[in-house]
C-alpha cells in the first residue's frame, strides 16, 4: 500500500483530493495538512511514500516545504498540486525537490497515476506542466539531434523514469559512467534538471511520430 500525506489549506479541496486518493486502488492516506509545517510534521510522524503539497499556503508555502522534505527524507515521492503552469513556477518545485507537478484541474486517475509514479522513483506531471517545460529552444530545434548515439539510449531511459542504476544494469555500464553521460544529456539539452530533460526528451519523441488520434 502506499502511504500518502496531502498539504492544502484549502479544506474543500483536500478534503476531495483525500476522498479521491482513499477510493484509488494500493493508495491509503495516513495524514492531511492545512499548512507546510503541517505537512513536515506529519511526514515526520507517519514516514509516508508520497507527499502531496499544495505551492502556496499561509505561513511556510510549499515551495519551502518541499525543499525541506527533500532534505530530510530523500527517498520521499514529492507531488506539487496547484494552480499554476508558468515554467518558472515549475522549474523552482522541480529545483526544490518535487518529482511530480500537477494542476489541479488533473481528473483522479492522472491523479492516482502520479502517485503511484513517483512512489517508485519515476516523475509525473499533467500535460500543461510538460508542454512549459519542452518551450525551450532545444526542444523546437529538435532536442535529440545533439546527442550521440549512447546518449540517445541513455536519454530515452531518463525519460521513461529509469533510476541510474536501473540503466547501467540495463546497459551493462557503470554507474559512474551512466553519470556522465545524464550529465552530458542535461547539459546538451540545456536542462538544469533530469525531470526537465525528460520533459523534453518525450516532446521531442511524441513530435517524431504521426498523430493518431490518441492523446499521449
């Protein structure tokens, strides 16, 4: 099962995004917050998988709490769920540590999906947050065409999730030298984060075959 805590200090909503989560299939949820020292408080004390935070809140905003939940508890799923899509709003959750970032217009499963994402090590985001993300010039010039062919292989797996050692066992490489190469992706790509050259990596791929019909 995993464990969620929610931050929000709006009480409708998450009430709602508890009552959503609760229904969802291998999610129960051990805490609710109306504030980011709520929310700190509650990891503390319940060790979830996934913390759900709300980016602005009176007193600590998430942004705060975020960066101080990837302090204290590394393994920690981090999604932001908010209103806004700007990318500069993103890029400073992504810098702070969120490993997911929704809005909240998400329907439940997107929302379940996320979570159980990133309870797992992988990121998740809502299509608004990937589209800001890959409005970059790398990604309108064709992204991947700056990389090699290792690279490629490499990049690919990023964006599916894999961690660095779930690719070096994959490609029967190092770790030290699977590091380089996420290095040189992100610096190619211009990406200041690994979850922002994913972005840009599946926008470039989805740009690359036909639309059939079927959102992606």
């Amino acid at each position: 099962m995993i464990r969620v805590v929610i931050a929000d200090d709006h009480d409708l909503l998450r009430e709602g995004v508890s009552a959503c989560l609760s229904a969802a299939d291998q999610i129960t949820v051990v805490g609710e917050a109306s504030s980011g020292e709520g929310a700190i408080d509650l990891v503390a004390e319940h060790d979830p998988d996934v913390a759900v935070i709300d980016m602005v809140m009176p007193g600590m905003g998430g942004l705060e709490a975020i960066r101080q939940l990837r302090t204290r508890h590394p393994e920690l799923g981090i999604v932001a769920l908010t209103s806004f899509s700007e990318r500069a709003r993103i890029q400073d959750a992504l810098d702070a540590g969120a490993n997911g970032y929704l809005v909240k217009s998400v329907d439940t499963e997107s929302l379940a999906h996320a979570v159980r994402s990133v309870a797992i090590g992988q990121d998740s985001f809502s299509p608004e947050v990937t589209r800001a993300l890959a409005a970059t010039p790398a990604a309108s010039t064709g992204a991947l065409e700056v990389l090699t062919d290792r690279e490629t292989e490499i990049a690919d797996l990023v964006a599916s999730g894999r961690t660095n050692a779930e690719i070096a066992h994959a490609l029967s490489l190092s770790i030290y030298t699977v590091k380089n190469h996420v290095s040189n992706i992100l610096s190619k790509l211009h990406a200041q984060t690994r979850t922002e050259a994913a972005a840009l990596i599946l926008t470039a791929r989805n740009a690359e075959r036909p639309f059939d019909g079927v959102p992606g």
